[in-house]
C-alpha cells in the first residue's frame, strides 16, 4: 500500500491559520477531491473539526486521543497512525493519503512514500506550518505552474514527490 501525503503550503511551509487554509484555491479543492476520491483519507482531530463534514466517496480516519468522533459509514475513528494505516490496508486500499494537520504529517513523514504538494506562490500569515522534512530525501517527478486568475488569488505550483528514488 501507497502511503501518500497530501498537503497545500504557502512558501515558508504555511499550512493553516486559526484551524483553515489561509486561501481559496479552487483548481487545489478540485485536485486534492480528485486525488483521494474512492481512498482512505487520514487525518487528525483538528482537521476533521475544521472541514466540519464528511467528504463523499472518501473513508475518513480520524486520529483522536479519547475525543469522540461520530462515527459512521463514511468515518471511523483511530488512536494511532498504525491502527489507522492498518485499517487501511485490512479493507485492501491501494493508496492512503495522509491528510493533516501537522501533526498527523509528523507522525507520517518516516513511512511516507509519495507528497502531492500544492507549492502556494505567496506567504501567508499562517499560524501552523508544515514539519521539518528534509527534502534531499525526495525526488520531484512531475510538476504544473498555474498562474493567478479571477479564481485563483495566488500563482500556485502542483508537484509530486517521490521519496529517493
């Protein structure tokens, strides 16, 4: 199984402010739907709280320690990453993303495989930021430049990383 961060960061790593995205890229929404559409999406409390819904056709696993998540068809709960990726992998998926905040990116970054980075062209004033990663590890194997538009405020960058080939 694929294990896959996914992840939108400003040029210094910002990745959230006051429990959000710090922008409205709607190309990256499209993108990152399009990505984990039909997969497992890991992610922590906090982010579960901040999207505030379920994400269709998506299976939702919330890391939590004692919180209580309600769970359902689309969401269950877990109170580790290896029980979460275990879940995962039990149901036979093929690729799980790994999708915040930064903690969860923490915890996941020594057994990841593969980054869809959003590079967002700006510098925001975010309040959470991605976590030390060291990026030698990692080989850039496809990249798309989109510029500003009336959609978009920012110029963005989407790229797939590899780790060491």
């Amino acid at each position: 199984m694929i294990i896959s961060i996914i992840v939108a960061m400003d040029e210094k790593g910002g990745i959230g402010i006051n429990d959000r995205l710090p922008w409205h890229l709607p190309d990256d929404l499209k993108r990152f739907k399009n990505l984990t559409m039909g997969h497992y999406l890991i992610i922590g409390r906090k982010t579960y709280e901040s999207i505030g819904k379920t994400l269709p056709g998506r299976k939702i696993v919330v890391l939590t320690r004692g919180h209580e998540i309600k769970a359902g068809s689309e969401i269950e709960s877990a109170e580790n990453l290896d029980q979460a990726l275990q879940l995962a992998k039990s149901r036979g998926e093929s690729e799980v993303f790994i999708g915040g905040g930064k903690e969860i990116f923490q915890l996941a970054l020594p057994c990841t495989d593969q980054m869809y980075l959003t590079i967002v062209h700006t510098i925001s004033n975010a309040d959470v930021f991605f976590p030390q990663c060291d990026w030698t590890e990692w080989v850039e194997v496809e990249r798309q430049e989109h510029d500003a538009d009336v959609k978009h405020a920012f110029s963005f960058t989407f790229k797939i990383l590899k780790r060491g080939l």
